[in-house]
C-alpha cells in the first residue's frame, strides 16, 4: 500500500529538504564516496569516509537526521578505519523507501541486508539516539555480522523516553520554526552547538511524512540475542529518559555489556563533550578490531 511508504509532502517540500541536505554536504569534512545499496525495503544512500585496515564502522544517525549528521564526529572515528554513514531508510534522506516497514526486526533485517550490500562481513555498528533503536535490532537479528555494538543514548531502545520530551519533541514537529527548534536543543542537547546547516535539514526533514514504527524498548530476548561486545553510553543529565533505568537494561540483559554514564552529558553528549566520549568510542573499537 502508498500509505505505508514514507514520502515528503510535496514536491516543494521534497526541493527544499534537498537544498538544506547540499548545504549541510558542504561541512563533510573528508574525501567521501557515495554509494547506492538495496535492500528489500528500497535503495539505501551510504556516504563512505576513511581507509586503513581496521575493521570497518557503520554509523546509524537519529531522528530527523541523515549521513550528514556525523560531520562534526566522522574525522577522529575515520582516522585509520573505513565509516559507512547511511541514510536510514525510511526517513528524510537520500534513501527511497519501496516497502513498507513495521516493526524493529525489519530494520534488523535491514541493516543485515545493508551489511551484505556493502560487502562487510563483519563490521563495528554504531547507533545514536532513534540510531541506537536501529542497530540494536541489527545485533539481535544478526550477531555473526557485528564486531561490536555502541549504542549511544539510546534511551528509546532501552526504557520508554519521559512524556515531556514526546511533547516537545511532537510540538516542534507541528510548528517547525527556527525558534521552537531552537528551544528544543537548547532543552534536549545542551551544550550541544548546531550550525544552521543541521538545523536547516532537520526542520526540512520534518515534512517527510514518515510510515516507520517509532522507537519502543527492546525486549529481554531481543537483548539476550544480542552477541557482539557492547557499548553503551549515557548522558548522566539526559532529558530523554532514565539513564540509570536504561543501563540497568543492557547489564542485566547483553552479555558482558559495558555501560557508561558520563557525568555533565546530555543527550548530545557525543558532540557536547566530543574529546572524553569520541575517546571511549575508539578505544573500544579499537579493543574489538579483531573481536
């Protein structure tokens, strides 16, 4: 059914998203290849970053965000291994959706497909926010594939975010001024400095009609299955949701987790406090090369 495929508004909507993606290309700060992979739910835009002979490091941006999204992070973590950066599919970006997506196993079954596409056998995953929902579902449904796991914020995965942020976050969407977004961040990602760049596609992205689930937590079993060394990182003053609660989660549930709540974060703590957090990323990447 067309209800079920997500797609812009308009045809205006779908120009201005595009012009807001071509500005925010421009802070790509690295040689980038683009490629194109399908998949069963439709054609996925990967951006590729980097070389050495790392293990490769797949990158799962959050809500209203794209490829783009790691401009500001994509350097340090591409310094000696190759990042695959994609545009989810399903949501704003550069992606088509051609079938419908119902439910976390088939964006499990997606990022499986992506993995295969893109040739990686194995493949370090890392996913931030909505991201994290994203390849903790990818863990779970195929373990044999990741080299590790990071889960970065990923309070929506784990536990169910606060009511106060889903008010916030569903008023911003409904009046998408520069000013409501604006407040948002402020609230949200303290600390945390957007150019108008990301702004410009988060607001366009809000006009992309969207027929995807959102993010619920995981389950025990779906965290059990989980195989992969796992990663899991907190901001000890997020306002998503509980981060204790959340952490609890993946220690109790995925085998030999390690879970960090970093004092002073935010939900956007990985670019509020890029060197103390950008270095526990590498420095468990790092440890699991060979995992």
């Amino acid at each position: 059914m067309t209800t079920s495929i997500g797609s812009f508004r308009s045809d205006a909507a779908r120009a201005d998203y595009e012009r807001a993606y071509r500005d925010l290309e421009r802070l790509w700060p690295l040689p980038a290849t683009e490629l194109e992979v399908e998949t069963q739910f439709g054609r996925t835009h990967v951006r590729r970053s980097g070389a050495g002979d790392r293990t490769p490091l797949v990158l799962l941006h959050g809500l209203n965000g794209s490829s783009l999204s790691w401009h500001g992070t994509v350097a340090p973590l591409a310094a000696d291994r190759v990042v695959y950066a994609p545009d989810v599919v399903g949501t704003a970006g550069r992606s088509v959706q051609t079938a419908p997506l119902t439910s976390g196993a088939d964006y499990g079954a997606w990022g499986e497909q992506l993995l295969a596409g893109l040739g990686l056998g194995r493949a370090h995953v890392l996913g931030y926010s909505e991201g994290a929902w994203f390849a903790g579902h990818l863990a779970s449904r195929a373990p044999h594939r990741l080299a590790s796991l990071t889960l970065g914020e990923g309070i929506s995965a784990l536990v169910k975010p606060s009511r106060a942020v889903v008010s916030r976050m569903v008023r911003a969407a409904m009046w998408p001024t520069e000013k409501s977004f604006a407040k948002l961040d402020a609230w949200l990602t303290p600390g945390v400095e957007l150019s108008p760049e990301d702004r410009g596609v988060a607001r366009a992205a809000t006009r992309y009609r969207r027929r995807t689930p959102w993010p619920s937590p995981l389950t025990d079993a779906e965290l059990a299955a989980i195989a992969a060394p796992t990663l899991a990182l907190f901001g000890a003053e997020t306002a998503l949701g509980d981060p204790v609660a959340a952490g609890r989660r993946v220690a109790d549930h995925v085998p030999g987790a390690r879970v960090e709540i970093v004092p002073g974060g935010g939900h956007g703590l990985l670019w509020q406090l890029p060197d103390r957090v950008l270095l526990l990323v590498t420095e468990f990447l790092d440890a699991h090369d060979h995992a």
